[in-house]
C-alpha cells in the first residue's frame, strides 16, 4: 500500500467541500474588487528565487536539474511569478493591474500545526498604483473575505506597520545599521526574549541603548505617531508616517477601519516589502501564529528588469485560514447535497435514465444507480449523498404510468403519473403533487 | 528578464476567463452527476509510477531526491494517486465512489500543438461497480460536458472499443501471443503504415496472415459482433461483446448514444485499461489527435494492494479541448464584465467608497480608483474592465447632493440625488432614474 508523502495531504470529498466553499468565497469577493484570475506555472527556474532571495532559499526549495538540464524549482511563493509576468508584457498591461489566483505552493520545512510541504494560497495584487487607496483595497479585500466566512471584528486584527518607518528610525540612530537585518530581529521579536531580540538590534549595528530605545518608539500608539516624526528629523520618516496615516485613513473609508490596529513591531520576514505591511492575527491569540500577510513591494518589478511599478498585495493561506475559521466555529459544514436519486427497481432503466436527464437538463444534482444495486442499498445510498427527493421508477410503478415521489426529510411519498413528473415543473417536489 | 520553462505557460486574465469557463462547466456537469469533488498532492513517490508502469516511466517524469533522500515525482496523471486513495479508506468509502477534480500534471515530453509539458485535466472516475450502466455514465457525464460547452453531436465522436475483444481475439489465434504489446500496435495503427503495424503485430507473437486476419476482424461494425464471437468459440470474447452491447445499450439510455461509434482499432496506450475503453475525435478530423479518453481499470485498485474493486473513468485534458473547441469555434469569449465604476472627481473619495461598499454588499462586481487618476483616465479604465454603468462622484455633484450615473453602452446619463443611489434598487442601472 503507498502512502502519501509527509507534509502532503489528500482531500476526501468531505474536507474538500469545506476548502472549495473557503476557496469559492475567497475568489468571489475577489472578483467584486475587480481582480481577475490568472494561471501560472508550478515550475520555474531555481536561478529567480536565488537572485530574490539569496543562495540560502535553494534549502526551502523542492529544486531540481531536469532532464534538459536546468535548474528548476517548484514555486514556493507567487511573487515573483507575478512579477516575471508583469514585467513580460509591462507595455500591454493597462494599469492599475489587479490580479487573483489561487493554487498551492511547495517548501520543504518542519511540518507543524497549520505548516505544510504543500499549501494552498490566495494571492490578490495591485499593480501600478503608489496611492493609499490600493493599500487600503487590499486591506478591505482581506476584511471582507474574512467577514464573509463568517468571521466579525471580534475575531481577527490585522495589525499593521510600515517598513520605511522602521528603516527610517534606524537610519536616525545610525546610517550604518543593517537595516534588512534589524527588520527581521523585529519580525522575531514576538518569538524570542527581548534580550535576545537586543542582541540581535545589537547586531545588526544599533547599541544596547538605541536597541531600547527603538523599541520603546515602536510601542507608539496611533495617535502619536508624530513622536516618531519629531524623534527622526527626517523627510523620509515624515512621508512614511504620513502615508501610514493616508492608508489607514483610506482603509476606513473602505470599511476595513475597525480591524486595523497600529502595530509597528509587526515587520513582515520578507525582504521585498517597502511601504505598509500587515498581519492578520487571532484576536483571541488561541492560532498564535499570523495567519496571514501582506504589504507593499514597490521595488520588486524593477529588481526583476521592469519599469518602475509600485506594487501592493495579501496571500491568505488556506491551512492557517481554515484554524482561524475552526476556532471562530465558523469552518464551513459539509455542503454536498443531492437535489434527486431516481431509484430502479427491475428493469426500468430506460424511464429511470429519461427522468434523470430530464431533471439535469434543469439544471439539477441528480444520481442514478450505476451499480445495480438493491432497493435498500439504493436508499441508503441516497440517504448518504443527502437526496432531497427520491423518485422511485418501479416495475409496478411502471405498470400504473407512475412513479412514486418520496421526500426524503418527512419519509412521506406518493404515486405520481408518469406524464406529470417531472411536467412543467422546474423543481418538482412531494409538495407539488400532494 | 526572466521567461517561464519550455513547455509551462502563463496565463493572462483574457485567457485564464476563458479557461475558467471551460473548467466551470467540466465541473458543473460533474457536480450535476453526483461526482464530488477531491483535492490531491503534486508530488508522489516514484516507485509508485515504476510499479505501475515500469522503470523506463522515470524518463517522462519531473523525478528527482527531495532534501530528504525520498525519491519523488511530480504527479504525470492522476490515477495512480486516486487508486492510492481508495486503497488507503477502502473500509469506510460508501460504494459507488464519484469523485472529480481539475488539475495540473507534469511529463517531460516534446512540446507539440496541444501537448504541454505542464497540462490540466479533469479527472472523473466511479470506483465499485461493475455494472454497464457506470461505463454509461461515465459516456454520459462527457457527452453531456462537450454539448453544454456548445459542441454537437457534429463536432465530435467517442470511438468505443473494448480491451478484453482485443485481448479475447488475439488469446484465440495464438494462447502465447503478447497482449500487451500487440495491444499497444493497435493503439498506434493510425499513425503508422499497415506494413509497420502488421510487422508490429507479429513481434507480438502472431503470423503474418493472422495479423491481417485480426486487422479485418477489428473492422467489424456493430450489428456484426456475433461474427467475433463465432471467429473466437470462447467465453471470454462472448462475455466481452455481450458487455460491450449492454454498455452501448446503457449508453443511449442516459442520451450519449448518438455519440458512439463501435470502433475495436481504438486501443488506448495505457497498460491499466480492462474492459470498455473509448477515445473522443474531432469529427472534421481537423483536430487529428484524440481530443481526451476513457475507460474501464478493473485491476488496478488490487494490485494497488486494495479489494478488488471495477473502477471506470475518463480525463478531459484541458489543451486538446481547447483546440476542439476553437476549430467548432465555441471557445468562451472573454467573459470578464464588472457591473460598476465609482468614479471619483477631487476629494469624494468617501462617498465614493461608501457607494462601492454598499454595492458590493447587494452581490456586485464594483471598482474605483485606487491609483489617483484624471477623469479620463478612470473613464479609459471603465471602458476597459467593460463597466457597465459607471457613478460619477464629482465635487460638484455632491454639491448638489447627488451623483451621475452613466450608462456605458449608450453613453447616457443622469444626475441622480444621492439619498436615491444605489437606494432601494438591488442593481440599479441608468433606467431606473430615467
């Protein structure tokens, strides 16, 4: 017998209903925003992920030599997919570009609640647009997604930040820190002691005083984030905090005001972010981890040999999405159902098959037997794919010009002539004929 | 500037609507039938292909180690995988099992018209019955799935044949004769010249005049099978002709009748097949290759390690559809259209917004500006997203404390006071204000 691999699952008709509805909600709210579905490879070259994000990524990576020889990788991220796409056809592309699709990414890491080897992402882009209002239809895609699953602000918080702050303080204590490398110890410092969380400021180039000091500017509230201003001196912190407040503004005149909150140690692990990045947390903190983020990359088309397009963008993932939406108890049920099982009984196939085409060229779910099984193994089948009428064609039936029409919630049921079922009606049920 | 690999494709929205569409209506007709929906994993391990079908297999695949020492591959089709599945809950899986889904598979193979190295198919299998009814079926659900995409019974045809009249046949000229092999030289009959194809034939154990005589056997029409059975004087043949008659019979009950054709030299490459196999054609011949095919596995969830289990199937392939459908000239026009722009002229971003959300809320697709563009060019952007009516919200509108809704076919439009707009009106359009 074989076996899956690790950290790769199978989806049983049950779980995949609920990840299809997830999926299904997600895109559609998409769609209302005007982004359009895209496909894209599950292979690319090994050598894009390098240049992005250094040699040490190829350990992450399902990459290898194929049999013509190059190097290649399953993609463990949309990003720069949708950059190499935007920077092929930059010219023909009317902006801005909005973009969704939904697909599943490989990373060879520790397995863990929520973690897989192979995850399924969301991922909605905005193309060509600096302003904070693309910032802000992220964010309101990302509330409405969440509310239309059924969640409510008491449940999540997106908590955001703005990368040019934390660069631009940095700069303000020193022109030589590493600020990639100080951005990430911000990012770990929820994981680890703030003396380790120092250590790493430390590292990355600040003293022991700065490194307390920046963290105590980071613990701003909203309504003071002109300290931070007054403390740097600079243009480029006055224009981030300016700009924060302009998406946040913008994000509350889009309906997602009330799930932001201001958190600047919230960083973002990745290095392309630029501008305002988000994460969606549990607000009751039982899914610890982030459940999902997002943020501006304004320089990564550029890096990729395009034109200089800003660019804004969120990934919910389904895995960590789906504990968040199992806490909230609002995980979606099995939803199969089947709107008629046209039972046989003797040989009657040839009306049964008549009334079961006829009923889907209505449009509706119907199943026949395709096995020859018994009248009792017929209705418990029905039973188990939740039929909601069985029209039951049997040989005495037959003999009468009739079926009989059985509603499978009430158990009740009734002979009903051949020529009126299913007649003029669209969705003939027991009531129809009682 | 990066490129996609040889063999894998971008798609763009134009293109992916389109595929989308097609995809929809695959799986809607399947939903329609009962077929539920599975999710499954990209990467299996290789044995598992070299089992089934033998160590040269490996030369297609995307195979290689994965970091940790496992020898994997990127899944090449889906059967063995679904096989793997029903194996692994054979117990608990209520009979018979329908299920579907629509997904990439990856083989290293030249790149020619339609055939990709990275390819999507629509897997629709039923596991447990034996019967001819779930062969029909499964004729029905494909017959079904290419009219509702536009096609007639003009445009294409299933080939039907069946693999143990093959087998039966050559087991009646020679007991010693290699199936398979002669098997695999009818599969590949058309493409080359009868000289090659009796030369084939005869490696596989039969003599020159055998081989024509099976040639002339496997031109048998439909009322003339009998003459098979009487040629080989076995069970066997006789059981296989009587099966293939009732999956015929069975078919034209559930209306996929008129798409059959009898046609015994349509063999099916793969090994697995055991009974009915059949293979969808471009009926013009335009399209010269096998559109998509299908047929009966009965042993392979057995030597899978399983029960014995009949399982009966067939895969669209999305890129020989698409050629199909566009030489029937039924490929889907694109199909993106959004139902609203909210146009904002000077600071109304918040009305403008507040008018989006509202109209998202009623179910509609609606986009404004997220980018801080002129008038034309929003009006530029509407016309391209195909708008159909577009909300003016300009200063001096709401000076006025109203709107102006345009009609984007007609060009018309009309100031309307704001507390009407969208107001009561589920979808409201130009007409309603007129």
């Amino acid at each position: 017998m074989y076996d899956h691999l690790k950290g790769f699952r199978d989806f049983y008709p049950d779980e995949m209903g609920a990840r299809r509805e997830v999926i299904d909600q997600l895109e559609a709210t998409a769609r209302q925003y005007g982004f359009r579905e895209i496909g894209t490879p599950a292979l690319e070259r090994t050598q894009m992920y390098v240049d992005k994000s250094g040699e040490e990524i190829v350990e992450e990576l399902y990459a290898f030599e194929d049999k013509g020889g190059r190097d290649v990788a399953m993609t463990p991220e949309l990003t720069p997919t949708v950059a190499r796409m935007v920077v092929a056809k930059q010219q023909e592309l009317s902006k801005p570009i909005k973009w969704v699709s939904t697909r599943p990414f490989w990373r060879y890491e520790q397995v863990q609640q929520g973690r897989f080897r192979e995850f399924y992402q969301t991922n909605v882009d905005i193309f060509g647009s600096s302003e904070p209002e693309a910032d802000a239809e992220i964010l309101a895609f990302a509330a409405d997604a969440l509310t239309s699953l059924g969640l409510t602000g008491e449940e999540f918080e997106f908590r955001v930040s703005h990368r040019d702050i934390l660069g631009g303080l940095l700069e303000a204590f020193d022109t030589d820190v590493q600020t990639k490398e100080a951005i990430r110890a911000v990012d770990k410092s929820e994981k680890i002691s703030e003396a380790e969380y120092h250590d790493l400021l430390v590292e990355a180039g600040l003293t022991y005083d700065q490194a307390a000091e920046f963290d105590d500017l980071l613990a701003v509230d909203a309504e003071n984030l002109d300290e931070l201003v007054e403390f740097a001196g600079t243009d480029r912190v006055e224009n981030a905090v300016t700009n924060l407040q302009n998406v946040l503004d913008a994000a509350a005149d889009f309906g997602a005001g009330e799930y932001c909150t201001l958190s600047l140690e919230t960083a973002r692990g990745l290095d392309y972010y630029t501008g305002v990045v988000f994460e969606c947390f549990d607000s009751t903190g039982e899914v610890s981890r982030s459940v999902f983020g997002g943020g501006r990359y304004d320089d990564l088309i550029e890096s990729f040999g395009g034109q200089p397009t800003p660019a804004v963008g969120v990934a919910p993932g389904l895995a960590p999405l789906s504990l968040l939406l199992q806490r909230a108890d609002v995980w979606p049920d099995e939803s199969f159902t089947t709107d008629y099982y046209v039972l046989q009984i003797g040989d009657t196939r040839d009306v049964a098959a008549e009334i079961t085409r006829t009923l889907r060229s209505r449009g509706h779910v119907v199943e026949t037997d395709v096995a020859g099984r018994s009248f009792g193994a017929q209705m418990n089948y029905a039973d188990g794919v939740n039929a909601e009428t069985v029209v039951i064609v049997g040989e005495q039936d037959l003999e009468d010009d009739a079926v009989t029409v059985k509603d499978m919630d009430s158990g009740d049921q009734e002979q009903v002539p051949l020529a009126e079922f299913p007649g003029d009606h669209d969705r003939p049920t027991l009531a129809d004929f009682e």
